[in-house]
C-alpha cells in the first residue's frame, strides 16, 4: 500500500485523535453532569444534609426548588447537541455564584466542588465540539 507521502497516513491519524477526543470529552462531560445531577436531586428532594449546607451558605430552604429547576435547565441546554455551548454558558453562571457564594464566607476548599465541575463541563464540550476548537484553538495551525 503506497501511503503517498504519508497523507493517508496522517488522515488515519488524524480520524484516530478525533474520535479519541470525542470519547474523553463524552466521558468528561458525563462526570460533570453527573455532579450537577446529584445536586440536582439533593435540591429537588431538600436532602436534609444539603439544606443544612444550604442554609450555611445564607440561603433559604423555599427558594431550594427553584434553584434546582434553574440549574437542571442549564443541563439540559447542555445536553442538547445544537444549544451545548448556551448551557455551558448558564452552567458557568450558575456555578460561578456557588463559588462567590463560597468565597463570602471564607472557606476556599468547598468551592473547588462547582469550580471544578464547571471545568469539566467546559473541557468535556470542547473536546467533543468542532465549532468551539474553530472558535477557541489552542495552537495555530501551521501552514503546509
């Protein structure tokens, strides 16, 4: 098989990376939905540990519901394939006033928990969407 200069050999790779990053995004995407899932279920349900939390932070229990309503419509958005970066957006909001949240009192180490979630969000759909690489790249494309 003549691979012409290496070119088939570099599409080969390149399709390789690819579908390589689409399935590490897809599994970084997964681990933070399923951190903003458990939160979700903790504030629709008043976990008595998450009120008690919750509570902690200045917040009243009658506003819990909402803000789980408001938090899995930034899921969903994410989830979504055509308004994924909307709902990473709403998600960076959201998770952006936990961390303030954390922040007023004082206490770094919990706001590690949104501050990392909304990384993974962001990495996750980064990798798995070609519209944000375009948008974003991390390195300059070299010309041939």
């Amino acid at each position: 098989m003549n691979f012409a200069g290496g070119v088939a050999l570099q599409e080969f790779d390149a399709a390789r990376v690819k579908t390589w990053m689409l399935w590490v995004g897809r599994i970084l995407s997964a681990f933070g939905v399923f951190i903003c899932l458990s939160s979700i279920f903790a504030k629709l349900t008043h976990n008595g540990s998450y009120v008690t939390a919750w509570e902690r932070l200045g917040y009243s229990e009658r506003i819990l519901t909402g803000v789980g309503l408001v938090q899995l419509s930034g899921i969903v958005l994410y989830l979504i394939p055509s308004t994924s970066v909307l709902g990473a957006v709403v998600m960076t909001g959201y998770l952006g006033g936990a961390i303030a949240s954390w922040v007023r009192l004082g206490e770094p180490t919990p706001m590690m928990v949104p501050l990392s979630t909304c990384l993974l969000l962001w990495a996750g759909l980064y990798l798995r969407e070609d519209r944000l690489q375009s948008l974003l790249p991390l390195r300059k494309k070299t010309a041939p």
